[in-house]
C-alpha cells in the first residue's frame, strides 16, 4: 500500500483529478492518501468527498487529513505538491503592482515580475518540505505540480539526495494540438520534445519516420489556423520549430508580444487564456467568490473517471509495478541538455521504472532555441539564488532581466516595481526581512551642465579621436 502525502490538498479540484487518476488505476487502488492543507474547511471536504468516493466505489483505498505536514509525510512514498503561498492576495500583487507600470500579464505564474516573487514565496516552502523529506520519508520521491516550475526545480535541484520531478501537462495538450493540425490521432505521432518548462521545442515530429513540420509548417501560414495561435505560430514562423506553450502564457515570456497596445492588439486579442490581460488572476478570483457559496465538490460526481492526462498516476503506477511510462518531466540538468546551464532546469524526455526515475541526454537544442531559453534562463537563475540568500539585489537584477518587464520599463522603473512588491508582499518573504533594497535614484542633469574632463588610457584616446574624425 504506497503512502501518497499530498501537500496542498485544498487545492479541492486538481487534488479531485490526480486522486480520482490514482483510483481508477487497478495497481494503485489500495493506496493511502494523506492530505495536508493549513485549511481545516478546505481539507475538511476535500477529506469527506474521498471518503465518499471509496464507499461508493468499494474501494480498499484509504484516506486522511491533517494541518500537520511533517505528520502527512512521515513514512510516504511519494510527495505531491499543490502549494500556492500566499494564495489570491499575493497573487493580486503579483499583477496589479506591474501593471501599474506597464507591465501587462495574462498568467503570471512562470516568468514574469509576478511569477519571480511567487518564487520568492515558494522556494523556502519547498526547501523546508525537502529537509522533512530527508529526515521522514528519505527514499520518497517529490512529484512537485507548484508554479512557477523552473525556478523551483532548480532550486529543488541543490538539494543533495532529494528525488523529485517537475510535472506539467504542456507536452500532452499540445501534442492533441498538433494532431488536429496535422490530421493524426496523438498516438500515431513519434516526438521529442526539449527545453524549459513551458519553452520546450518539438525537436522531432514524425510518423512512420516521415517529418510532420512541412504540414504542420504549411498550415501555419494560413490565416485560419494561424488566428487560432498567433503568438506560438510567429515564433514557430521566427524560430522553426513549435513550442509547448500557448499564446496567453508565452507571450509573458518574450519582450515582443505585450509591450506596447500595438502588440496586445495584435497578438494577445483572444479572450481569456488566450492573452487576455490579468485572464489567469481574474479566473482564480471568480472562482474564490463562486466557492464562497457553493462547495465544488459538491456539484462533482463520485464516480470514478478515465485517468486525466496529467502524469502523476501514471508515475506512481510505475514505480509500483515497473510498466515503464515516458514523460517529459522538469530535472535538473546535469549534462541533459548541453548548451543550457548545468544545474538549471530543463523539460526533457525520461522514463520511470520500478527503479525510479531516469532523465535522458539531447545533447544541444538548435542554437536559436537555446539562445530564446536562455533569455528566460538567466531571469530564473537570479531569482532562485535571491529565494535561497535573501539578497534583494538578485531580485532587482532579476526583474529587469525579465524580458516583458525589459521591454516596458526602464532600469529604474523595475526597480521601483520590484521595491513596492516587497512592501506588499512582506509577510510572505521572510527571508528578506530587515534588508532593502539599495536606492538608484534617477540623475538629474541640468542643460547646461558640462561633461567633465576624464582622463583616459592613450590608446583609448587614440580610438575616440578616430570616432570624432569619422563623425565629422
């Protein structure tokens, strides 16, 4: 009977999916689920309606809550985690302070200035359930479903011995994408996919050894498929390849599609998820005021449903029962992907077994990709290195390497921006308490102010008089 700690457990609906997922598996049905949430109401029903699930199901699984995390990990062999710290009102600062400058968010919960200080909330969290795991459960692995993932994982990934992957269900999705465009059943298609969560590239896509992109290609250059994702079908026009991701996310990732209302309009008019500005904070809102009156669980049935596509269950089965099952799942890279960042996180291919998990090699992505990960890259690396120090300089140097933020503001302008998130944010970033950040105020210069005289090496000086004689 495998013990499944399920941290984040009020996450009532996705906790609902990944349980129901676990029990319609016939290997996995004689599992114990703890679940562990600070919210006794949320965790209250969430325990109630599992326990429903089982009698009518007649079903040998067992389930329990508690508030207690180190008590629901005690002795599990697998950690999922569901946490979002601070919940809806860090997340409202998490956008409304960057739009107040310009910068404008869909989704904001993987690369951005809000998803930056939710991994600046995140990051101690995860790295204090990672030393529970080394001392209650040391041979567990952590299937980690908290955003945002790179940057966690990367952090996870300093964690000496921790066994742990990153899960999101961006590859699965998008493969029922293309199958649409390329007129096959998902199943029919060989692929491999590489990059960062949330920008990893269809390095191959075939069928019987033969290369989809020319049809995939083709119909892209058509209006009415182009319109249906503008944002991931320009940079596959741009780049070559397509990307795991769609328009209302990706777009926050690059400095080209939401800088201006120019590029909103153009790229980012879809409603909702499809670039709509806030789209993702205004959902979760929604929801908040909709649960407020109605429980959702209780409009849910309790009859067991086909596995979702999310891979959790389907790792665990493995493990279990050594069917190997293929995923592309978020490691850190060690020699993975070999012209991104040893140590980072990569979303590669790998496979898991009764051994456990086991990441492959691609060697180099095409050098645009990398060269277009790498922009998201070093935003990451800044900001788990400001999580795990507290250093409020990393943070304001990670903002402004942001590349929706670059596009907008100006150096003093993110800084600022990253100045009043703290303020708001404050309870929940406790390793920054008593530090701030240094103050670069904007220099005045006055119009008749005379450029000073600065000595200068001779052949510095030799270069700037041929400058002048060019400019003359």
């Amino acid at each position: 009977m495998p013990k499944i700690a399920m941290i984040g457990a009020g996450s009532v609906v996705f906790t609902k999916t990944l349980m129901n997922d676990i029990m319609a598996t016939e290997a996995l049905r004689d599992s114990e689920f703890a679940l562990m949430d600070p919210s006794e109401n949320r965790l209250g029903k969430m325990e109630a309606f599992a326990k429903d699930v089982i009698r009518e199901n007649n079903l040998p699984t067992k389930v329990w809550g508690t508030t207690d995390r180190r008590k629901a990990m005690d002795g599990a062999d697998y950690v999922v985690i569901m946490i979002q710290v601070g919940g809806m009102d860090a997340f409202q600062a998490d956008y409304e302070i960057p739009l107040k400058y310009g910068v404008d968010q869909c989704i904001g919960d993987s690369l951005s200035a809000g998803a930056i200080f939710r991994a600046l909330r995140t990051i101690p969290v995860l790295m204090d359930i990672a030393k529970d795991m080394a001392e209650l459960c040391p041979n567990a692995i952590m299937l980690n479903y908290a955003n945002p993932m790179a940057a966690n994982c990367w952090a996870l990934g300093t964690v000496p011995g921790l066994q742990f992957v990153g899960l999101c269900h961006g590859v699965q999705t998008t493969m029922d994408l293309i199958a649409g465009y390329v007129g096959l059943k998902k199943d029919e298609i060989d692929y491999t996919a590489a990059g960062i969560n949330h920008m990893a590239w269809f390095l191959k896509l075939e069928k019987d050894g033969k290369d989809l992109y020319p049809t995939l290609r083709e119909k892209f250059e058509k209006p009415e498929y182009y319109i249906n994702e503008k944002v991931r079908g320009e940079v596959f026009r741009h780049f070559g390849y397509f990307m795991t991701e769609s328009t209302g996310h990706l777009s926050e990732y690059l400095p080209w599609f939401r800088k201006n209302r120019k590029a909103l309009d153009m790229y980012c008019d879809m409603p909702d998820f499809g670039g709509a500005t806030g789209a993702y904070y205004k959902y979760g809102r929604m929801l908040e005021e909709k649960f407020r009156t109605t429980d959702p669980l209780s409009i849910e049935s309790k009859d067991l449903t086909p596995r979702s596509a999310e891979y959790c269950s389907y790792i665990i089965e493995a493990k279990e029962t050594g069917k190997i099952f293929k995923l592309n799942g978020n490691v850190r890279n060690d020699g993975y992907i070999t012209n991104l960042p040893n140590g980072s996180c990569v979303e590669i291919p790998m496979f898991v077994d009764k051994m456990g998990l086991h990441p492959t090699v691609v060697g180099n992505l095409p050098a645009q990709l990398a060269a277009v990960n790498l922009t998201n890259v070093n935003a990451q690396g800044l900001t788990v290195q400001a999580a795990l120090t507290g250093d409020p300089e990393l943070v304001a140097a990670a903002i402004a390497l942001d590349p929706l933020t670059s596009a907008v503001c100006t150096l003093y302008e993110a800084r600022e921006m990253a100045r009043e998130m703290f303020a708001a944010e404050a309870r929940w970033l406790p390793q920054f308490a008593g530090k701030t950040m240094k103050a670069v105020p904007v220099i005045d210069i006055p119009a008749d102010v005379v450029p000073a005289e600065v000595p200068v090496d001779p052949a510095l000086a030799i270069a700037n008089r041929f400058g002048k004689l060019a400019n003359a």
